[in-house]
C-alpha cells in the first residue's frame, strides 16, 4: 500500500461515523439503506460516506441494480495492520532498550547503597 493511499485510508476512518460504519459492516455486508437506519442524514449524506470509504479502498460495492451490498475490504485491514505493526515493534524496541538502561542503573544505585552501607 502506497502512503498515498495509506492516508486516504486513515483519513476515511478519521470520521466517526464512517468509523461506525466500518464496524457494522464488520458484522456482514449490508445495503445502503441498511446502513442508514440508525443515522439523522439524508440518504444522500450517507452516500458521500460510502464514496469516502470507497474510494479508500476500505468498502466496495459490486456493479449491478439496487440494492448492491456494502462489502468491508478486509484486505486494507491487513496493510494497515503491517504498517502499524512494524511501528509497534520499533516503539517496543525502544521500550526494551530503555528497561535494560534503567534496570543497570538500578544496579549500580544499589550497589553504591551496599559499598556505602560496609563502609559505615
């Protein structure tokens, strides 16, 4: 997945109601007007939504008369969870290294309080 279209996918779900969307159709697929129920827009408003997610990659909906089903691309799912992820190791990384640091001059702490503490 290119950056271009990483950020076109995070700033999809940067709506909380495109968001909501998402994990309703997590459920199964559903139609638009499905997916309109529990929302105070018109129709038309949930149609810009979808076309947001679509155009993200993160729903599709296949050609064909209506109602067409809303389908959750969860292949875009799994780029976004590799991208994350290689993160989450760099910043666990830094965690472990700061563990080591700060446990070493727990060490050494401790072992001036013993050399203080014999030569009293």
């Amino acid at each position: 997945m290119t950056a271009d279209a990483l950020s076109r996918v995070f700033a999809a779900l940067a709506d909380p109601t495109r968001r909501d969307m998402v994990a309703r159709l997590s459920a199964g697929d559903a139609t638009v007007s499905q997916l309109a129920e529990p929302y105070q827009m018109t129709l038309q408003g949930v149609y810009k939504h979808l076309k947001v997610l679509e155009d993200a990659g993160v729903v599709s909906r296949p050609p064909g008369p209506q109602p067409r089903p809303v389908r959750l691309e969860a292949e875009v799912f799994d780029l976004m969870d590799k991208w994350i992820e290689r993160y989450r190791r760099q910043a666990e990384e830094r965690y472990r290294r700061l563990d080591e640091v700060l446990a070493q001059l727990n060490e050494t702490e401790t072992g001036n309080d013993e050399q203080k503490g014999s030569a009293a």
